[in-house]
C-alpha cells in the first residue's frame, strides 16, 4: 500500500470523480443557460401602429403683467395690485388654486447710451410677472382671456389644448398595436405551417399627445387696457399613435 504507484493511481481516480461531478452538476448546466440565452434560428419579426383619438380636456395659456418705471418698489407695488385682482378674477371664474402658477417673476434695468461719455446708463426698470393657469371648462376660456386686459393684463400667450393624463391615451394606443402585431405575426407564421411561441423581444416608439396650439395676443405696455373678445374656440380631437415592434419564436 506504500507504493507510490498505487497512491498515484488513487489521486488519479479521485481526479476523475471529482471532474465527472463538476461536469454532471456545474458546467452541464451553465452550457444549458448559455444555450438557452442565444436567439433561436427560427424567429419572426412584426410591426404594428395603434392608435386613439383623443378629446384635449385640459386648455393652458400664460399671460403677463408687464410695467416700466424709474423706481423699482413702486413697479413691484403697481404690478402685485395688478396681479392680485387678476387672481381675484380667476377665481371667480371657477379655478382651482392649484390651477394658478406664478411662473415668471423678472426685474431688469433698462439702459440708454450716451455718445458723449461712450457708456451706458440706467433710465428705468422693465417689471413682468407671468402667471399660467389651466382651464377645465373650456366655454369659460374666451370670457377669461377677454376678461384679463381690463385688469392690467398687457401679454397674452397661446393657448394650448392638452389632456390631463397622456399616459392613459397612449397605453390604449399601446395595447391596440400589440393586439395588432400579434394577429400579424399569428397570420404569417400560419401561412407557413408554423406557430408563434414566447415574445424574444419587444420595442415601442410612442407619439407624445398633439397639443393643438392658438395664437397668443400680445399688446403695448403703454396701451389703456381695453377689453378682448377672442373668437369661439373648440379644442377638437387629435390622434394618438404607438408604434411596437415583437419578435416572436417560431415553434
């Protein structure tokens, strides 16, 4: 038993065993996953466009107050009156608090060259404080952009319908075009005697929501306020796209 020769061959066979297991219980099963994780030859590819129509629920527009004077504190005094009443009159029209946004606030100084000293100088400071708002009642928007002007309101921006929730539009875009691509891809591989198995792997290319566009109405800080009587405005219906592409196994 002390023979070398026979310790040799001892170690030899407990090698063996050893890599026997390593191949039966390890390595076999990583070339199973790795096999498995490859494309299989025979696939198919599909396209599909869905699509929704959608009615804009939600109408945006900005406007500004915007003034020019020598001293500061008095613009920011004149302007926040000016703003305030326009908040007052917004809310009397039925909006919301949380449909109401300052979203602009913007004091500059206003200069003048003088050819005499090749410098400039400050004559005065330019004040706009911008407010958005969004409206839910659409028969309301033209008596509240007629209704702004009169209160000192001298910058009026477009007016954009959208829709509240996008995502709820385009995921029923998105579920008609892969009930699209799978009728396709059931149809051709059927021609061809065979059947579509698990999706491989899938892509989607998604339209964001139109958002129809009126333009805006701007007029001269200067100018006596004086009542607008915009036209009727229907915000309509826009569609809605989402475009899937699936690749499917061929069984």
């Amino acid at each position: 038993m002390n023979n070398p020769k026979t310790w040799f061959w001892i170690l030899l066979d407990a090698l063996i065993a050893v890599a026997v297991v390593n191949v039966i219980f390890f390595v076999m099963p990583l070339l199973g996953r790795l096999a498995n994780s490859f494309t299989p030859i025979r696939t198919i590819t599909v396209a599909a466009e869905g699509k929704t129509t959608v009615t804009p629920d939600l109408a945006q527009s900005s406007f500004s107050v915007l003034s020019r004077g020598k001293n500061p504190q008095d613009l920011a005094d004149g302007n926040n009156q000016k703003i305030s009443a326009v908040v007052a009159f917004l809310k009397t029209e039925g909006l919301a608090d949380k449909d109401i946004a300052t979203t602009g606030y913007n004091l500059s100084p206003d200069y003048q060259y003088d050819s005499n000293t090749q410098r400039n100088f400050i004559t005065g400071y330019t004040l706009t404080q911008t407010v958005t708002v969004k409206m839910r009642d659409f028969k309301k928007v033209p008596e509240i952009i007629g209704g702004l002007t009169p209160l000192g309101v001298n910058e009026i921006g477009g007016i954009n319908f959208t829709v509240e929730n996008p995502e709820r539009f385009l995921a029923i875009a998105r579920a008609d075009a892969f009930m699209k691509a799978q009728a396709k891809a059931n149809e051709m591989a059927g021609e061809n005697g065979l059947r579509i198995g698990r999706v491989l792997n899938l892509g989607e290319s998604s339209s964001p929501v139109p958002i129809p566009y009126y333009g805006g109405m701007s007029l001269r800080a200067e100018a006596a306020p004086q009542a607008i009587a915009p036209p009727t405005i229907e915000p309509g219906t826009q569609e809605v796209t989402d475009n899937v592409t699936l690749t499917y196994e061929l069984e």
